[in-house]
C-alpha cells in the first residue's frame, strides 16, 4: 500500500539521521522544509531573532528576510571570511548579545555554491549553551556525510531527496 511505503521511506530517512520516525515529516522538497523551518519558528516558538549567513541558499535568505519584514523579526547577518566560512567567535558574541530574545541560528551544513562546511558539532553545542534553537540546511550533505542527531541534537534539519539519489519534488524537515 501507499502508506505503507510512505513509512518505510520515512523509517528509512529516520534511521539515516539517527533519527525516530515521529520526528521525520516529508516535503516537496528543501526550499519548503526550509521556510517551514524558519518560518514556523517565528510563528510557532516566538522566534524573535534570527542568526544566519549572507552566504546561505537564497530560500533560506528569503525566508528570512520575509520573518524580518512581516514580523519585524531582529535579524543577525554573520560575516563571512574570503573562503565564505563564519567565525565561531562572531556566532558566539551574536549568541551572548541576544537581549534575552528567543533566537534561532539557521545555516547551511555545506554551501551548495562554494562547499564550505559548518562543523555542526560547534554550531549545535554554542546553540546549547546559549538556548538558541538551531536549524541547519543539510541538503546538499544528507547521505553524504554522517549526520546523527542523537549525537549532534540540531533542532530542525531539511534534506532533499534527489540529491541522494531520490526523487525530484520530495524534502523532509527533522523536527
């Protein structure tokens, strides 16, 4: 049956990321899990404060800048060096100087332009430190690289089936 292969696909998903499959929803693909990401951080979590990249996939920028202007969401640009890589530091002193606002930090495991990558180890454990939600984009890295999120515990993660190997039109956000 259809639902039947809808939750083999999902356990299947589920058990790449180290993931339950409660925590798997399927998507049309990683722009949509990553507006749901963010988007539904603002609305449904009380997001007041985004820290991203100017260097992240322009659905996510969008996505952003769509927060900040209809939400009046404060949004935090990091700076990136000539290689497009953040400074650690300059995410912590953002992570410090929240103001005691709900902030969620969203960026791209691997860019899928200049393939710099974010050691998501890092990212995830300044999120910890700070209680800031953290999404990552792993579109261009799930079923690439491993990904664990029992070891890594990210917030929200969005990946795209066909880029690995799967069909066009089909996403999923971790949750």
């Amino acid at each position: 049956s259809v639902r039947a292969a809808l939750e083999s696909a999902r356990k299947i998903v589920a058990q790449c990321i180290g993931a339950g499959t409660g925590e798997i929803f399927f998507t049309s693909g990683g722009t949509e899990s990553n507006n749901m990401a963010i988007k539904c951080a603002v609305r449904d979590l009380g997001v007041q404060r985004i820290i991203s990249s100017p260097t992240e996939h322009h659905c996510g920028t969008h996505a952003i800048e769509t927060v900040e202007k209809v939400n009046g969401v404060e949004v935090v640009w990091l700076p990136v060096n000539a290689l497009g890589r953040i400074d650690y530091q300059d995410l912590e002193n953002a992570l410090a100087n929240s103001g005691g606002k709900k902030t969620l930090v969203s960026l791209m495991h691997a860019n899928n332009e200049i393939g710099t990558m974010i050691d998501l180890a890092k990212v995830t454990a300044l999120c910890h430190q700070y209680g800031a939600y953290f999404h990552t984009d792993s579109v261009q890295t799930v079923g690439h690289f491993p990904i664990n999120v029992q070891e890594t515990p990210v917030n929200f993660l969005s990946g795209a089936a066909h880029k690995f190997h799967g069909p066009k039109g089909v996403g999923f956000i971790y949750i």
